[in-house]
C-alpha cells in the first residue's frame, strides 16, 4: 500500500460463528479526499468492512490502518471513538431526547460553548437547517434527519466519514435531492469517504472510485467508468445492469450469434463462452435500414412488445431461429420512438456494450 492513504485494508479476513466466512482477504486504500464506494448485493460483506474500519467489529485477521496508523492488527484494537471516524447509518440514530442542536453538538467535547455553538450553527447553515436548531428529530422528515445525521458526523472534524446505506431509506425524488447535498458537502469540507451502497446508479454518482464485492470478496476496484465499460466478469457486467446472456463456442477469434460474429479476444478456438449484451446495446432502426457505424450486424427482429420507461422505449424482440434455438432480446432504446407491437426492425449490436467471459460450468 502506498503512504498517504487515510483508510488502508491489508488481507482483512472474518469469520462469523467461527463458520461462515464473510470477507476474504479484502484490501484496500483510500487517499485523502477521495469519495470511496463499497458496491455489492445483500449479505457481499460491504457492511462488515465498514464496521472493521469503525472498530465497531472486533479484526480477526489482517491489518487495519487509519492516517498511516494501525488501528486494528489482532494485537492493538484502537475504540471507535479513538480512530478519528465519523458515522451516518441508514436509520440515521438521532438522540431522540435531544435537540437539532444537541446532536450535532454532541461529540464535540473539546470545543467550549462559545465555539462549539458557531461550529453547529455553521454546519447546520450549509445544510439549509439553521432554523432547525431548537427542533427535535421526531418532527422532522427523513430527508431532515439525514442531513442532521450528516452534520453531526462532520461536527469534529473526522479524518473520515462512514456512511453505510445513507439513502435507502428515502424516495427516489428525495434520494437524489440529499444525495447530491451529500455529495457537496463533503466535497466541500474535503473529507474522505467510505460509502455502502447496494444501487450502482448511486455508486457511479458519488464515487471517485468503486470497489465492487461478491461473497466476500473484492472482485473489481477502479474509477465508476471503468467499471461499467470494462467490468472483468459476468457478476460485475450484470450488477451494473440488465443483460441479454447468449451461450457460444469461440471460432476463429469471434462467437457466432443472431446479430454476426462477436470478436473474442484472449480465447481459443472451442473454448464455450458467455456473450452478455445490455439493452442499450441493441441499436433499434426501421426494418431494412443499414447498420448503425460501429455496429456488429443489422439483423432483422420482429417487436413482441414494446413499453415507455421515462427517457428510453423497453422492447421485447425475437429473433427467430438461430442454430437450432429461439431466440429472445430485450432493447432499451434511448428516446420515445415507438415501434408498432408485431412491427419488423432491424438490429445493430454495440460491440462497446458486449461482453465476453467464460461459460461457467453446469452445476
């Protein structure tokens, strides 16, 4: 690992029960400033790895390091109050008892009253909240609670925010209203973040790098853009997005399929592989139009359904017959052009969207 780094992971294993392995071998590093995503489906380990770096769980095995200090090896066990870490959760755990106030002033027990009351009122007025101050948590909304849950975090000054789950608990609209305050505010304060989610949209907008998880494991590190345009598996392509999955056997350095020859790079002739295709991939144009520049094929498909979802047209094509199988794709066409149910289109496939990976084994 490189010095610098505010949140070092080194080989972090932990087990529960002594049984169930719910991390293996995570490393990671976040640099000063950088906005950090932990992404992964239900149960992946996101959460526990935020939790170690809290000291909110005790570190099994590894090394844990915070400003190039260790705070976790097995031996040093630094509390969660000593490593310098703030704390926003989903259900944002305000102090019912006390104030806007209050909770916001609550860890900052260095400051004197004067000082500690311009620190709140400071942060309270970046947030939008000043007229909140006197106001107790059970009268405000819950997109109010988090933006309180957010400053209380910031109020001392943490080496680094953790922020597990921050806006699931809200509607969609509000979402990405608090998510961009979020996003701002931290900008602004240069703090550094380490952020759980389980919505790549959310991930790809707030994150400067994302570290995709499955089963415990850290199967992809990069920047939001190479993760969505290069993702180096099957998982990977499919969290990001819907896919039409098509099999094929490598011939000659392409795959064969309804739209024409895939290139297959890397594998060799025989080899059994997975062709993942997302929606967007498939370029929708009237019945007998060329291919679309940069596209695979212009294969012709009949439309079995087609559907308006807000700023693109959702279509169910067949394809016919192709090797012996029916085939089915689903496109999702940016625009509000509507072909007619029943209408002939041709097809044109966005190599920049397809994907290649090996056939897993049949179970």
């Amino acid at each position: 690992m490189s010095q610098g780094n505010v949140l070092e992971f080194e080989h972090v294993d932990h087990v529960y029960d002594g049984i169930d392995e719910v991390l293996h071998d995570v490393s990671l590093a976040i640099a000063p400033g950088e906005m950090f995503c932990l992404l992964g489906p239900s149960g992946c380990g996101k959460t526990t790895t935020l939790r170690l770096a809290a000291g909110l769980e005790t570190l099994q095995r590894g090394r844990i390091l915070i400003n190039g200090s260790v705070v976790a090896d097995g031996r040093i066990d630094v509390p969660p109050e000593r490593r310098g870490v703030g704390l926003v959760f989903q259900d944002t755990a305000l102090f019912p008892h006390l104030t806007v106030f209050g909770n916001i002033a609550f860890g900052l027990t260095g400051l004197g009253a004067s000082a500690r009351r311009e620190r709140v009122m400071a942060i309270l007025a970046q947030l939008g909240m000043s007229g909140f101050a006197d106001a107790y948590p059970h009268v405000l909304s819950g997109g109010q609670q988090q933006r309180v849950a957010l400053a209380r975090a910031l109020a001392p000054d943490p080496r680094l925010i953790l922020l597990d789950e921050p806006f699931s608990g809200l509607d969609a609209q509000l979402r990405a209203q608090i998510r961009q305050e979020t996003l701002a505010v931290l900008k602004d304060h240069g703090a550094t973040a380490l952020i759980v989610t389980h919505d790549p949209e959310e991930a790809m907008y707030v994150a400067d790098r994302i570290a995709v998880m499955n089963e415990g494991r850290i199967v992809q590190i990069g920047k939001p853009e190479e993760a969505y345009c290069h993702p180096v598996s099957a998982f990977v392509t499919r969290f990001f997005s819907s896919t039409n999955a098509f099999e094929g056997t490598v011939r000659g350095g392409a795959v064969a399929t309804p739209f024409g020859p895939v290139p297959a790079a890397g594998f060799a002739d025989g080899a059994p592989v997975l062709v993942l295709m997302r929606p967007e991939a498939l370029r929708i144009g009237p019945e007998g139009s060329p291919p679309r520049e940069g596209g695979i094929g212009a294969a012709r498909a009949r439309v079995i359904d087609v559907r308006m979802l807000r700023r693109a047209v959702f279509m169910h094509l067949c394809m016919g017959d192709f090797e012996g199988r029916h085939v089915h794709f689903h496109s999702r066409d940016p625009g509000h052009h509507m072909p007619a149910e029943g209408a002939d289109v041709t097809v044109t496939l966005d190599p920049a969207q397809t994907f290649v990976f090996p056939r897993p084994a049949d179970p």
